[in-house]
C-alpha cells in the first residue's frame, strides 16, 4: 500500500518573500544614503586666535565678501594677495578662517580651495568663544 501524501517542502513561498525585501532593499537603501545629515561635535577653544600679530585671518560676512586681516579685498583678487603673503619663502603657512553663520558652505569651500592652491597649508576655523571657559 502506497500512501499519495508527499513530504518536500514547499519553498515557493519563502521565495516570494525574499525577492520582495531584496527590491525593497534595492529601492529604499539609495534614498537612505542621499539625504544624511550629520551635526558636527561641539568643540570649545580656550584660547584666543590668532595670538601672534602675524597671523592672517579671512574674512567673509554675510554678504560673502572677503577680507584678508580687516581689510576689504575683491574675490578677484583674493588668490593673488594671498600669494603675495603665503610665497615661496613665507615660514608659516596657516590662514585662519572666519565665516558668518549666513554664508552658504560653497562660498566657505572656495575659499578653502583659493587658500590651499596659493600657499596656504593648514586652515583653521573660528568660532565664537564660549563665555565660560574652563582651563585644564
């Protein structure tokens, strides 16, 4: 006597599940990737910058306008004035950058890029300081 029940497993539908989470993966994980933000550490500096009378600072308000140690300088000629300061011979080779909190990131980043392409080698942001500073 032969008995009709079969015992093989019917996966036919674990496949189907499958295959719909990996389109969703598919689909989903891209969309996931294109919008990150990232909010930056809180950092505080307890001291002053610059310190030294020699120190360069860039300037950009919030209107996007440079100045280089006070001082008002055209976008034009920004590369040239900094390599005039930052030449071939210059020892120090740090630009201290302060942008308004109203300036778009662009207008920040060329800046960063004009410095570094006309002799500056380290730059270095400044913030507002908080008004309780602890020292170590």
């Amino acid at each position: 006597m032969q008995s009709s029940v079969s015992s093989t497993p019917n996966v036919t539908p674990m496949v189907d599940v499958m295959l719909v989470l990996l389109i969703i993966f598919m689909v989903v994980a891209p969309t996931l990737l294109d919008g990150f933000v990232a909010e930056p550490p809180n950092a505080a500096n307890v001291s002053d910058h610059p310190r030294d009378s020699s120190d360069v600072t860039l300037g950009i308000d919030a209107g996007g306008r440079y100045y280089l140690n006070k001082n008002p300088v055209e976008a034009s000629a920004l590369a040239s004035q900094l390599e005039a300061i930052y030449g071939k011979s210059a020892e120090k080779r740090v630009l201290y950058l302060k942008a308004d909190r109203e300036v778009e990131y662009a207008r920040v980043l060329a800046a960063i890029d004009t410095a570094r392409n006309h002799g500056v080698v380290v730059v270095g942001m400044i913030t507002h300081q908080p008004t309780t500073v602890t020292n170590r």
